[in-house]
C-alpha cells in the first residue's frame, strides 16, 4: 500500500482510469473544501471564546475593537499554518519520493537541526531577541545543513542511505552543540525551549512576508518535479532507462524541500510529523503516483496543522498547546497504527 | 547419514489418525493463510522417504507457501504437519533442526562472514554452550565443503562470491546440519543455466548417493521433469496430480496446471518428459 | 586438515569444546585496558589532581587519609558508574540493533531514552523531586515506553522493520510530551532537566554503583547465553528457525534484557546519547567479525563512556560539560567518517 502495494491492490488500480481519475479529482476537490471549513474554524475558534458575529465583524468590518485585534491576530495565525502546513506536507512528500525512504521526513536530513543551531546561534551570540530576527537565522540554518548533507551525501551521486546517514550524523553534531550553549547559557534556554516545540502562536504579517516568496518558488519547483521524481521511484536503473535525469532531478528535489521546510521551519519551529505522516496517508488513497501525492499533500497537510492548532487552543483554556506537541500527540498513533496495518513490513 | 532404517516408533501412536503415516514428513489436511489470506485449504501431502520430490506450479499457487509449512516456519490453521508421526510443532526446535533442513530463499550473508564461517553455522543444532566446536563440527564442515565445491572458496569472504558460487554455499551450510531430509525453497532462482544445472545435479547426488529425501520448489518444469523422482503439481493451493513425472506430466496436466498449451515429447538425453509450448499462432488461433 | 580460519577451537577429552575468536578476544582485551587506564585518568583529573601513580595506590589502600576519600568516596563511584553505564549502553545498543536488524537500531532512535526523559521531566517539572526520585521515574519511563513498543510492535512475532518504525512513532510522541513538559518547567527546573537530558556522571555515588553492578551481573551472563541464537538470527528468521532457533523467544528475551539495560543505564546517568549507536559499530570494525559482537561492544561502550568523560574534565574543567554532550558530537564526527569511508569502498 505505502511502497509494495500487494498484487490484488495493485490489479484494481490497473483497469478503468477514467472513472479513477474522476474520484481523486473529486476527492482532492473534497480536501479543498474540507480545507477552507478548518480553516474558517481557526479563524473562529480559539482560547477566547468569540461569537459568529464578532468574528464576521473582525473579518470585514475591522474597527479595531478588541475582537478585531483577535481575529487579526488569528488570521495571520491561520495563513502561516496554511502556508508552512502545505510547505511540510509538500517537502515530506518530495523528501520520501527522493530517498525512496517512506520513513524520510525532514527532521532526518538534518534541516530542522541546522534551523536549530543557527536559531541558538543567534541568541547567545548575536544577541538576536525578536522572532522576525530569527527566521533569516532559521532558514540560513536549514539550508546551510540541506547543502552540507546533500555534498556529504555524495550530491549528483547521492544514494538514499548516504543522505539519511549524513543527515543523521549532522544532526547528531548540532544537537551535541545545541545542548552544550543551552547548558551553559540560562537565556538561551530560556528562548529555545519554546521554539523547538513548534508553534503558529507568534504568526505576525512580517514573518508571513519573510517566508513567502521562498514558499512559493519551493512549491512551484515541488509540484514540477512530480513527473520526474516518478521515475526516479522506481530505481536509479530503471529511471534512467526511462530517460530521467538522476542527478538533476535529485539536486533540484532536494532544493525544494530545503527551501519549504528550511522556510516552514524559520516561521514556526522544527514541527515534527506533518511531513512524514500525511504523505503516508495520502499513499494509501492515492497509490504511488506523485502527480496525485503531491497535490493531495498540500492540501491535506494544513489540514492536520490547522486542525492540531484549533485542538491545541481549545483543549488547554485558557492557555495553548503549542500546534508542534499537538500534531505528534495524534500524529504518532495514527502512524503507528499504519505500521501495524501493513501487511508486509520493508522499505 | 544413512536414513534407510524408517522410523516405525511413530506408527502406534497414530493408529487412530485418518492417514496413517508411513513417510517421515507428511501434511495432513492443513489450512495455509497468511493473517486472513488463506492460500490453500485442506491440503494433503505426503513427501515419499528417500525421493526427490519437486513441487512444481504456476506463481502464486501456494507451493513455497507448502514448502514453509513442511519445514514448520509457517504454523497451518488447520490440520498438521507431521515428521516421524509427530506434530512438527510440537517438537523441541533443535531436534527437528537435526532432522529436517531447509534453504529457505530470504537468507542473508552477515557482512564479512567467510564461507566456512558460514558454512560453520550449520552446524548450530548440534551444539550446546559447552559443547560449541568439537572434532566433528570440523570435519562435518570440510566434508560438507568438499561435496559442494566450495572448499577452495573456504577463506574467502561471502559478499565476494558469484550467484552461483554463493547458493553453493548456502547449500553446504544446510549440509553441515546433516539432516536426513532437506527442503529446498526455489534453489535455482536467479542462477544462469550452467549453475542452475549444476545445483541441480548436487541435489540428485546427494539424493542417490547418501540416500537423503530431497524437497524442493522448481519454477521451470523441464527440470523439475528430469531431477524430480516424485512430483507434486499445485493449482490454487491444490493438488492436481503427483508421482513420478513419467507418469504424470501429460500435455493435458500442464494446460490444467499452467493454463498452457504444449506437446510432451521425450527429453533425447533422459527419456524423461520434455515440454515444449505450443507455437505462438497454435495457441492463438486455439484461443479464439 | 586446516582449520577454520578465525577462530580456535579449545578441546577438553572430556567432550567439551569453546570456541574463541582470537582476534575478538585481543580486541577486548584492549578495550579493558584503555577503560581500565581511563578510568585512573579520570579518578585523579579534577580540582584535585592526583597523579596516575597516586591512584593506584590509593586504590591498593595505601593512599593518605584525604586521598582515599577524593578517589574511594568522590570519583571511584563516577568511574564505575561511568563504566557500567557504558558497558550496559553498550551492550544493549548491540542488542537492538541485532534484533532490529539495522544499524540505527539505537535506543535513542526507538524511543526508549525519550521515554526515560519523560519519567524524569514528569519527577523534575511537576513534582520537583530528589535526584533518587528523578533516577526512579526514569526507570520507570524506560520500562513502560520498552513495553509499550513491544506490544505495539508485536503482530504474529515481533519483525525488526515494524520494531524501528513503531519505535520511531513512539518516539515523536513522547518528545512531544517532553517539549511540553519543558515549556511548562520555570527556568531552574528546566535547566536541569537540560542537564539530565544531555547525560551526565557528575555526584554520581556509591548509590547508583550497586543497583547497576547487580544488574549486569544477573544480565549479561543471560545474554551471552543467548547469543549464540541472536548469531544464526543474522542469516534471516527463516534461516535461523531451520537450525533450530526460537526465533520470537529469543528474540522476546533480548529485547526484555536490552530494554532492562538501557532503562537502568539511562536512569543512573541520563539519556548519554550515542554511546548505544556507535559502539557496535566501533566494536565491530575493530574485531571485523560478523555477529553481535556482544562482548566487544559492552567494553567499547564502557572504554567510549569513561574516556569521553575524561575528555570532557580535561577539555572544559570540572563538572562543566556533561559527558552527554562530548559523546554527541563525537557520535556525530563519527557517523560522519563512516560515511566518508564506507562511500570510498563503495559500500553505500
């Protein structure tokens, strides 16, 4: 179902594409729908209990009252969840087609790591305090590390397991560095302990503009890749008897991902889980095909990372859980409970 | 290694089972599925002491599924396996282990592992904590080594070995577990036709010359035809006929078994069966 | 007639035979030397030098009054907590990964060092508690997340691939509830929940020595029992169950031994990240023996342990650095040679 759909599944796939066609694009028109509901719900639902009518007021008619300020405060909140969800969603998808690795997410290639320890870097050196200050830093980390993994991986020769292993051995360094400053650095600590949980909490229109255009440009290049990155999934040989080029698809795939998460990242924290779990239930629906995956993936990751959020300011009233503590709350038995569900356990 | 003498220990204790047992491995109406698939329902086998029993159909028809049965790596959920009148699971491990070997075709080569090293590791069952390498594991080794081939090879490290060379390998390793009866799961697969033959003809050695029973999956029924002394044909986890194939195989059973249309002719170098499909167009027109 | 290539064969007339890698065997006995002349090193580094000479002495009982109770009372408890903890480390990393049948098969990737971080955040963050209480919640989050990845893991047998992923999965949630624990700490508490997390020997005394000694006593002899078995699980189950093995029993009782371990090792001295992934590995490359290499790496885990804790005294002075951070990025330059190496011989 995930990577080796068993044979009677993979023989219902094979006849009548039309009709086929027809459901995932009704279904993906279901997610878009389903989208703009739980986005409309974290718009009105939140630790401060507003009514409909206040929030219509805040929406259209802002005068600045306090439930306007809210409901600005919460818009913002909802885009960026919007955007970095889609971004996840997205670079896991591309993440998982790249290494073949249905375990990839971008926590094992380091970027969240790299976002860290420039993050911590920032503080204790550079003194930098504000959030919007910390995200040139994020996603300078991030990249910086995307870039160092893919040449330690081997770059246009890179193999799925040279770029787990790298990924991993950079993080393990970074962690050790991280932990050292926040030992030694109380302020530091301070800080830290609350951004690497991840949280939309701290959405303002200035990150949102920071973050944008890297969103867009990683998306764009994601969604271009999916015919590609198809060939690529079927082996390093059979791709390239397909005529695929493995070296470049790979490095501008790696691209991609690095930018949207490197920028998802910087906005709101290393936010675990999105990026491996929804592309894995999007397989499960969709089949491996990526032209569905990942379409499907950037739709329906907003959706866990809004509707987490939502979950998360309402289950702690009046204070919040962070959106990063909630996604792994529900997102690791679900994962879980689709590891059980495969028949045939192999990457 | 002699297995001539047949345990007759058994007999007493199944006089009131369906099928009396006179061959040391046998299934008896056993149900094989996989969590709820169930592969083959009330299946019965027995495996004839002293032959070389193939077990031959198309894919997926449940023959390396009967295979892991016979060998206890897959418990039936009905029915059972038996081995010297006994319910297979129910025997200590390393006593079946002294009995019944199997080459299973998932098998991995530890990194590093030199072929006697691995060869060694046959020899598992016949060791205990205090008793971890005795004379006789070596010589067991070397012997198992020589009649394999592989002696030379015995330093060199596994990872380095050719398909061919390597299934040898594997072949002595479930050798040196000097057991009476050796299942073979698919032991050509991924071999060129030299050492395919070449396997092949190992296992009707050690068939005829030590006397061992041999049971083995063969995907290409010409062979199974002329290595085989007994052989099982498996359709949709039943069996549609078995003995020996000068018997059996008939141009009416493989287009039963396989759905393909063929002549059987005589093979000119053992006069046994030798299928040969039909021409394409034959087929064609047939078809239509 | 030649006999195999690596290993002797010992032969009593009486029917008895061992069989011992010779090159195995060097190996360890290096290893022990290197932990042993660490471990002195380690006793006289401090505010208080005391040299080589010295410590051996005062070991032998004949130091003077105040240097029988710098090394006997202060730092001999930290090196032999040091040592078991890296030899339990060690070993039960060794474990897992045989049983997982994968190389990351570390406790820190499956979940078990979070769960233990969880115990101890729950005793530090919400109840404040001593460092005795701190050392028993973590040893009661260990046991319960090895527990709890077992059974969700288990479906017909326990099969190493499903074991790593629901490891994984366990893992994301209970770092998730340790972030949240740590957001809801103030600043003291959450420093020192840091401190534990990152793994540390420091004021560790004669109380942690014994629980752990007793441990190992009763384990490893269990463990080396069974791992003849775990050598024949490396050739496939099927493979392994054809020779004779119970796989799943075997397989249920290492894995019950290697979360004992690992529980208990990270409840003394925290969640030493690393010590667990590399030292197999590091044993292995040493000794260039195929199977578990059981032994080895419990003295490559101890060897590991005490000397990054010297390194860490010599490098940053007394009680700065936990030891936790020294193995990290040591474990990380190491992963990152092994991929330069193993990328020359083209291995991956």
């Amino acid at each position: 179902m995930l990577v080796d759909s068993p044979p009677e599944q993979r023989a219902e796939t094979a006849p009548a594409p039309p009709t086929r066609r027809a459901v995932r694009a009704l279904g993906l028109l279901a997610s878009v729908v389903i989208l703009v509901l739980v986005a409309l719900a974290s718009i009105a639902i939140g630790a401060k209990a507003l009514s409909l009518d206040q929030v219509w007021h805040g929406l259209f008619h802002g005068t600045g009252t306090y439930g306007d300020v809210v409901v600005d405060e919460r818009l913002s909140r909802t885009v960026l969840g919007l955007l970095a969800g889609a971004a996840l969603g997205l670079s896991g998808a591309v993440l998982q087609a790249l290494t073949r690795n249905p375990l990839a997410d971008p926590g094992l290639l380091g970027i969240n790591a790299g976002a860290s320890a420039a993050v911590v870097t920032a503080i204790t050196y550079f003194g930098v305090t504000s959030l919007t200050g910390y995200v040139w830093f994020a996603f300078g980390g991030a990249a910086a590390v995307g870039a160092l993994v893919w040449f330690l991986g081997g770059s246009r020769g890179a193999t799925p397991v040279r770029l787990a292993l790298a990924g991993t051995a950079i993080s393990a360094a970074l962690y050790g560095y991280l932990q050292a400053v926040m030992i030694m650095d109380d302020a530091a600590l301070g800080k830290m302990r609350f951004w690497t949980v991840g949280s939309l909490a701290s959405a303002t229109n200035a990150t949102i503009v920071q973050v944008l255009p890297f969103l867009a440009v990683g998306t764009v290049l994601a969604l271009a890749l999916a015919r590609p990155l198809n060939a690529v999934a079927m082996g390093d040989d059979t791709a390239r008897a397909l005529g695929a080029h493995l070296g470049r698809t790979r490095a501008l795939a790696m691209l991609a991902a690095t930018v949207l998460c490197g920028a998802a990242t910087a906005a709101c924290g290393p936010i675990v889980f999105v990026g491996l779990m929804v592309p894995h239930v999007v397989r499960s629906f969709t089949g491996p095909d990526l032209r569905w995956i990942l379409p499907y993936a950037t739709v329906l990751s907003p959706v866990l990372l809004l509707g987490a959020d939502v979950v998360g300011r309402v289950v702690a009233r009046p204070s919040e859980l962070q959106v990063g503590i909630v996604t792994a709350i529900i997102g690791g038995p679900v994962f879980i409970f689709l590891v059980r569900r495969r028949r045939t356990a192999q990457l | 290694m002699s297995t001539s003498t047949k345990p007759d220990a058994s007999g007493s204790a199944n006089q009131n089972t369906r099928r009396s047992t006179v061959n040391r491995l046998s299934a008896e109406n056993v149900t094989l599925a996989y969590d709820q698939r169930v592969i083959a329902e009330q299946l019965s086998v027995e495996i004839p002491d002293n032959s070389f029993t193939v077990i031959v159909g198309p894919n997926a028809c449940g023959k390396s599924t009967l295979l892991r049965a016979l060998s206890r790596m897959l418990k039936p959920s009905q029915g059972r396996v038996l081995l010297d009148g006994q319910v297979i699971q129910s025997m200590p491990a390393k006593k079946v282990a002294r009995t019944l070997g199997l080459l299973p075709q998932s098998s991995i080569a530890p990194d590093g592992i030199t072929v006697a090293d691995l060869v060694g590791r046959g020899r598992y069952p016949h060791q205990g904590i205090l008793r971890q390498w005795s004379a006789e594991d070596e010589r067991v080794v070397q012997e198992s080594m020589a009649q394999t081939g592989v002696a030379e090879l015995a330093d060199r490290y596994v990872d380095e070995l050719s398909g061919g060379q390597r299934q040898r390998v594997w072949i002595a390793m479930a050798l040196a577990q000097q057991t009476p009866l050796l299942l073979l799961d698919e032991p050509t697969t991924y071999l060129d036709i030299q050492h395919q033959i070449d396997v092949l003809d190992l296992c009707a050695e050690l068939h005829e010359t030590q006397g061992r029973t041999l049971v083995a999956v063969l995907h290409d029924l010409n062979h199974a035809a002329r290595y085989a002394t007994h052989l099982v044909a498996l359709r949709g986890g039943r069996v549609i006929a078995e003995g020996a194939p000068n018997d059996i195989v008939t141009a009416e059973l493989v287009e039963e078994v396989f759905g393909l249309r063929c002549q059987i002719i005589d093979d000119p170098e053992t006069g046994t069966p030798l299928v040969v499909p039909a021409a394409r167009k034959a087929r064609l027109t047939a078809a239509s | 007639m030649k006999t195999l290539s690596r290993s002797r064969a010992v032969r009593t007339p009486g029917g008895l035979s061992l069989r011992l890698d010779v090159r195995a065997l060097i190996v360890v006995v290096l290893l022990l030397a290197a932990a042993l002349a660490a471990g002195v090193a380690l006793i006289g580094t401090g505010d208080a030098k005391i040299p080589a000479s010295d410590v051996l002495e005062t070991l032998a009982g004949n130091g003077t009054a105040y240097q029988d109770f710098i090394v006997n009372e202060l730092r001999l408890p930290r090196v032999l907590v040091g040592l078991l903890v890296g030899a339990s480390l060690g070993l039960g990393g060794a474990l897992f990964q045989a049983v997982s049948r994968n190389p990351l098969g570390s406790p820190d990737v499956l979940g078990l060092s979070q769960g233990s971080t969880a115990g101890a955040l729950v005793v530090i963050v919400l109840m404040s508690g001593s460092a005795t209480q701190v050392t028993v919640g973590a040893l009661i989050g260990g046991l319960v997340t090895g527990l709890a990845i077992y059974l969700l893991a288990w479906k017909q047998g326990v099969h190493g691939y499903r074991l790593v992923l629901v490891g994984i999965g366990v893992s994301a949630i209970v770092t998730a509830v340790n972030g949240y624990l740590l957001t809801k700490a103030d600043l003291v508490d959450a420093a020192r929940a840091v401190v534990w997390m990152t793994g540390s020997l420091n004021g560790r005394d004669w109380e942690q020595v014994w629980p752990l000694l007793w441990l190992c006593a009763v384990l490893v002899p269990l463990v080396l029992a069974g791992a003849r078995g775990l050598r024949m699980m490396e050739m496939g189950d099927d493979v392994a169950n054809a020779l004779g093995v119970r796989v799943q029993r075997v397989r249920l009782v290492l894995m019950v031994c290697a979360v004992l371990l690992t529980a208990t090792a990270t409840a003394a001295a925290g969640p030493v990240s690393f010590v667990a992934l590399t030292a197999p590995q590091l044993a292995r490359r040493l000794t260039r023996s195929p199977g578990p290499n059981l032994v080895p790496s419990l003295c490559m885990g101890a060897t590991l342990l005490v000397t990054a804790d010297w390194a860490s005294q010599r490098a940053f002075g007394a009680d700065q650095l936990p030891v936790g951070v020294v193995t990290g990025v040591l474990g990380g330059g190491y992963l990152l040679w092994l991929l330069v190496t193993e990328r020359r011989a083209g291995r991956i």
